[in-house]
C-alpha cells in the first residue's frame, strides 16, 4: 500500500478510536443501572463503573495520540 492510503487509514483509525471512547462517556449512565441490577455485579459497580471510564479516557487518549501524530508528521 502507498503511504498516502496508510496515512488516510491511521486518521480514521484515530477519529474511531476518539469516537469510541466518547461512546462510553455517553453510554454508560444510560446502562449502568441495568449492570447493577445484576446480583452478581451488583456489590462491584463502583469498580465496572471506574473501569469502563478508564477504558474511555484511554480510548480518546490513543486517538489524540494518533491524531497528533499524524499532524506533526505532516507539518
């Protein structure tokens, strides 16, 4: 593959990625009570809740690391 196509598939990788976790930031108050209606997960919910904010801010963090990267390249 050329590096122009390389290049077009890195920035959107990294608009997904930014996307994604943004998703979870969303998401998760809406199905946060529907995990902790669960008995199992019910004790753990402050422990989910925690990881799945963790996997957002490191989901946005990757794709800001990618974007910027591919900028800097650039310039």
């Amino acid at each position: 593959m050329s590096d122009k196509k390389i290049d077009r598939i890195q920035l959107i990788w990294a608009i997904a990625l930014i996307l994604a976790g943004l998703g979870v930031f969303y998401r998760l108050p809406q199905v946060m009570p529907e995990i902790a209606e669960i008995p199992v997960f019910a004790q753990a919910s402050g422990v989910i809740r925690f990881c799945f904010y963790f996997m957002g801010i490191f989901l946005i963090g990757g794709g800001c690391k990618k974007l910027y990267n591919h900028y800097r390249k650039k310039s």
